[in-house]
C-alpha cells in the first residue's frame, strides 16, 4: 500500500494557513497539486514539499495579504468602508 495521503485541513496546518486559504489556493490554481478521492481532496505529502520547494515565501505573503486586509478600515455594518448613507429613519429630520 503507498503513502498515506493528508487532509486538506493536515496541509494547512503544516503550511500554516487557513483552511480557506488553501481552498482559494485551489480556486486560483497556485495550491499544491491534491487528487480526488470521492467528494474529498487529498494530498501527497511528496506533491506538498515539491510544491513547498517551488513556493518557499507563498505562505508568508498570504498571511501579509490578510494582515494588509484587515487594517483597512470599514464602518460597522458597512461594505467597503462606504459611509451610511443617510436615509435610515433615525437619521431623517422630524416630520413638520
């Protein structure tokens, strides 16, 4: 029997990433190559180190993306830091 294939959450953790980081690393088609297995993805842990040996800085400028990304600062309950808009009825002026 070969090698015992890791979890999508074991490459995480041994990259030291989130496990959507390692989704979005799918998505965009820069992850460490995984194979199929049922509904499930799964990695060989020679596929990881040759893919960590080609990417030596892909996990630190993950994790300084995401850093970047959360200092920008957003309004509560707001989407990309647009300001309210006004037209919430406590903000109206009274009725004459």
């Amino acid at each position: 029997m070969g090698e015992k294939l890791l979890s999508a959450q074991e490459v995480a953790d041994y990259l030291g990433v989130p496990l959507a980081t390692l989704y979005q690393w799918r998505t965009n088609g820069t992850a460490p190559r995984a194979v199929k297995v049922g509904r499930y993805i799964r990695f060989r842990k020679a596929d990881l180190e040759s893919w960590c040996e080609r990417n030596p800085d892909a996990a630190e400028r993950q994790r300084h993306q995401v850093q970047h990304a959360r200092k920008v600062p957003q309004h509560r309950g707001q989407r990309g830091g647009q300001k309210p808009r006004g037209d919430v009825a406590h903000d109206r002026p009274p009725a004459a």
